[in-house]
C-alpha cells in the first residue's frame, strides 16, 4: 500500500465514527416520577440546573398540589388553600413560581419560600396567575386589573409591576424570563394578539411566520425564544429566534407545534401532531424537530404527550401516559 493510500485508510477511520454519530439521534433514559401517596397522576412543568422538578400531582383526596421533586422523592408543598395548585417554574436555589386556587376558589400567583407558597397579590382586578421565574427570584405572568383587564406582570423586590400590552384589550401574559429580567409573552394588540419582549421597561411586538398571529412562551439567557406563531396557510408552527427573526421550526407531522421551553444552547422541546393527528412532545435539536417517543426505549410502556421544560444537561420532563392511557404521569428524560 502506498503512502497516499494509508493516509486516505487513516483519514477514513478518523472520519467515519463522526459521521455515525452525526446520523444517529441522541436518545433518553425515562424516569417515571410517580404519584403522592394516594394519588393517581402526575405532571413535570420546569426543571431547574440541578435536576430538581416542579409541577403538579393528585393528592389522596382528589386535589391537585404543588411538588417538588429532588434526590428521587416526590415531595407534597400544598396549595394556597384550593383544590388546584401548579407549579409552573423552578429556579437554581429550588424556589418555584406558580398558581394556586385559595379557599374562595380564586387563582391565584405565588412563589416560594422556605417550601412554602407564598401568596404574591394581584395588580387590583382580585386574581393573578404566575408562569415562570429566574434566578434572581423574579417572578412572571398575568393579572386582573381594576379596568384593563388581564394584563402581564413582572414580580421583583416584593412589587408586582403592569407591564402594559400592546395596545389591545383582552387575556395578555408574562410567560418566560431570563436572568437578565428580559421577560417575554403574549399580548393582545389592536390587531389581534402577538409575542412580545419586555426589556428595561418598553415592550416590543414579535412578527409571525407569515400568518396572523404569535405568542411567545420562553427566553434563554442568551435572548433566544420559542413559542408559536401562524404560518401563512394558517397552521400554528413552533419557532425560535434568529438574529431576532422568527425561524419555523415545522412539526412532526400534521399542522401544529408549539415550542413551551428552550435551554441556553438552543434545544426547543414542546408539543406537535404526529402522522395520526395525535399530540406528541418533541425536541428540536438546532437541526430537525423530533418525537420524543421515537427516542426512547420502545417496549417502555410510555406515550409522551407533552415535553415542558428542558436544562442546560438537556433533561427533558413532561407528562405521558402508561398502560395505554390509564395512568397520567410526569417524566423525566436523561440524554444517554
């Protein structure tokens, strides 16, 4: 064999194992995390740095509660009085923002503190809901006003602050921020309703994907944002920005996706229709949207519905169901 030949040999040994990997989908590991003791369902909305997951799960008298759940137990926080609480964002120090029913039946906004919810108030209108927080402890989402309506708020330093809309009357909301205090949402506007970013105190309409409306559901720290937007033809396509311009991410299969979380190296997990019209979670990987349940193990049992939170180590949660749909459950996804 010539020299030529044996670097070429050389060449494609070294190449050849890239290439495979390149061709191959990264697949997940599936953690069931269970029910509360009595209970009977289960969903994961937010996952934080270190692994630790909010969302909800039915207690033994029917109720839906916040949990937390860390170091492989489920862990019951209550609600703020209500037979329905959420917890819809989970930050670095494990302090969870979401909502709850009080003992009146009203919604609700609260964040943590020292595992307790704490009740966060109302822009004057009597009810609020929160979606999401940072690091910092700010807390995002939507709020009765005395005469506006619902509009989005921003929570820091123990005020809860109008953001305004854009222009619009009608159900308007913060629904992701990052730890720059950039917060993002959907707003109604005169014309109908679109995404928007709040930053330093001025909102700014998002486009669409050539259709007629948007809503925009999370930021990362890098200012990146997914949610939805119309296409021209009228379906509803999951999206993330680009140099501030609205980039399709398409769907599994079908006319639907909506993009609910993205990490800060800009994998998008959300939810699509599949081939049979069914809903799916998927991932979107910075190249190609994927179903998550083509991802994992396919004797697990799961159908995953919706994937709502993603960390920067790329674990994944959401809910599913088992034994063909009997049981509704949260789950966790570990990249392998």
């Amino acid at each position: 064999m010539n020299a030529a030949l044996r670097r070429l040999r050389l060449l494609l040994v070294l190449l050849l194992p890239a290439a495979a990997s390149l061709c191959t989908a990264q697949t997940y590991k599936i953690t069931d995390l269970g029910d509360l003791p009595g209970g009977n369902f289960s969903q994961a909305q937010a996952i934080n740095v270190s692994g630790q997951i909010t969302g909800m799960a039915g207690d033994s008298n029917g109720n839906g509660v916040v949990v937390l759940y860390s170091k492989g137990k489920m862990t019951d926080l209550g609600s703020l009085g209500g037979g329905k609480a959420i917890g819809n964002g989970i930050n670095k120090s494990a302090q969870i923002a979401g909502y709850s029913t009080n003992s009146a039946g009203t919604y609700r906004a609260f964040v943590t503190v020292d595992g307790k919810l704490v009740d966060i108030g109302d822009l004057g209108g009597g009810s609020s809901v929160a979606y999401g927080l940072n690091d910092s402890g700010q807390v995002v989402g939507a709020s009765y006003t005395t005469n506006e309506g619902v509009v989005p708020f921003l929570y820091r330093d123990g005020e809860m602050i109008n953001l305004g809309t854009l222009g619009g009357q009608g159900w308007s909301s913060g629904n992701g921020i990052n730890n720059a205090g950039v917060v993002v949402g959907t707003s109604w506007a005169t014309n109908g309703f679109f995404g928007f970013v709040w930053k330093n105190g001025k909102m700014k309409q998002l486009g669409t994907l050539g259709g007629a409306f948007s809503q925009a559901y999370a930021i990362n720290d890098k200012g990146q944002i997914t949610g939805d937007a119309y296409t021209a033809n009228g379906d509803v396509h999951a999206f993330i920005t680009t140099g501030g311009k609205l980039k399709d991410l398409g769907v599994i299969a079908g006319t639907i996706s909506w993009g609910f979380a993205i990490n800060n190296s800009g994998i998008v997990v959300g939810q699509s229709t599949t081939e049979s019209g069914i809903y799916h979670a998927f991932v979107y990987n910075g190249q190609k949207m994927l179903d998550l349940n083509k991802l994992i193990p396919p004797d697990s049992g799961w159908e995953l519905d919706v994937a709502n939170g993603i960390n920067d180590a790329g674990r994944i949660v959401g809910y599913g169901t088992r034994n063909n749909g009997v049981n509704l459950h949260a789950f966790l996804l570990t990249p392998q």
